[in-house]
C-alpha cells in the first residue's frame, strides 16, 4: 500500500475503535473515490447496510453540478430515505477522510435533509 491509503486506513481504524452504529441510531459511514462519493446507513450491530445512496444514483447523475454540490445532493438523498425509515439520529463516519470539500457537503446535505449528528 502507499503511504497515502496506508495512513487513511490508519485514521480509519482509529475511528471505528470509537464508533459504531446500533439500530435506532446508525453509523453514517463516507467513501470518495476520484470521481464519486458513497455514503451507507450501517447497522454495525448486527452487520447490515440499512440504506445508501450515491452520485452514481440516476437522479442525482442526471444534474449538472460539480462534484461538491452532486456530494450535497447524496447527503439529502440518505436524509430522505433515513426519515422514511424513521432514522433521526446517525453517527458521522468520514471513513479517514478530512472533514472538508465533499465529506463536509454530504454532512451539510444530511442535516438540511433532517438527520441529526
């Protein structure tokens, strides 16, 4: 691995030791790639994927925005779909990446959406 994924996972694992999501209140966990961001409702407790959402979904690839604002629109895509399940509250993963650029516009988009953190 290089150092820069190497030091990522680092920070990574440094996050999962002190966060993890349960059923009533999920973990919110972020992964940006170059041209992408995917963000996931985990529920750690019982190891399951309880909703998420992407810039690679049909609704939000049809917009023409830059990659920051598509990353807000995936941040209020997750809110929606975590309120019809009656998710309020969700604990943030950035998954070891700075809280900054696009993480900061997904978390920026939950909340408008309605989910607390």
């Amino acid at each position: 691995m290089n150092s820069k994924s190497s030091a990522r996972q680092k920070i990574r694992y440094r996050i999962r030791k002190k966060i993890s999501g349960v059923a009533v209140k999920p973990r919110l966990s972020v992964f940006r790639s170059n041209s992408d961001i995917y963000v996931q409702l985990i529920n750690d407790a019982d190891g399951l994927t309880i909703a998420s959402a992407s810039s690679k979904d049909k609704d939000i690839q049809a917009q023409k925005a830059n990659k920051t604002d598509k990353s807000k629109l995936v941040g209020t895509a997750i809110a929606r779909k975590a309120n019809d399940l009656g998710i309020k509250d969700v604990v943030f993963d950035r998954g070891g990446y700075i809280y900054h650029g696009r993480v900061k516009a997904v978390a920026e988009g939950a909340r408008e959406g309605g989910l607390v953190f």
